[in-house]
C-alpha cells in the first residue's frame, strides 16, 4: 500500500533504503559530544534537502550511535502518489 509507514531496527535495511535516495547519514553538529561514538541528534542527509547545521558522518558511528540510543527507524517507500519517498524519522524503541 503506498504512503504506508514502516519501523525497523535492521542496519542493512536502514543503509539500502538511504543509498537508494542518495541519503548518507549524519548527525545535528551542535548535538555531537565531540566523541565519535556518540554522535547526537542522527539524520538522513539527502542531497539538496541538507538542514545547514548537519554534519556527515560514517555508517559505523551512525550505528553506534543508533544502537545506543536504542533507536528504531521509521521510513516510509512510496508517497501515497507513488513517488519515492524520503519520509523518515528516529523513534525510541
């Protein structure tokens, strides 16, 4: 069903659907610890979508991070027209 939203904790999954829309993660600059494995605030950076304050960062730190934070990621495949979608977001698990 399009515009239909999905949360998963799956590394792999998370990774195919951001590359599929050129996404690379990152994280909100003023939230980072300076340490690297604590990154902060994570975000999808998408190319031309890009927030001023976001700072890309690798997937392994991405990760850590997510894991640590205990994350889930909800994102969502087609908009309810069909189109690809970049919806996503961090929930709490």
């Amino acid at each position: 069903m399009s515009g239909e939203s999905h949360t998963t904790t799956d590394h792999d999954t998370i990774r195919q659907w951001a590359e599929a829309r050129d996404g690379k993660p990152a994280r909100v600059s003023s939230t980072a610890s300076g340490d690297a494995e604590h990154a902060g605030v994570l975000r999808i950076n998408f190319p031309g979508y890009a927030e001023e304050n976001l700072e890309d960062i690798d997937w392994d730190t991405f990760f850590s991070t997510f894991e640590e934070q205990q994350l889930a990621f909800v994102y969502q495949d087609k908009t309810s027209d069909g189109s690809t979608s970049r919806f996503n977001k961090f929930t709490r698990r």
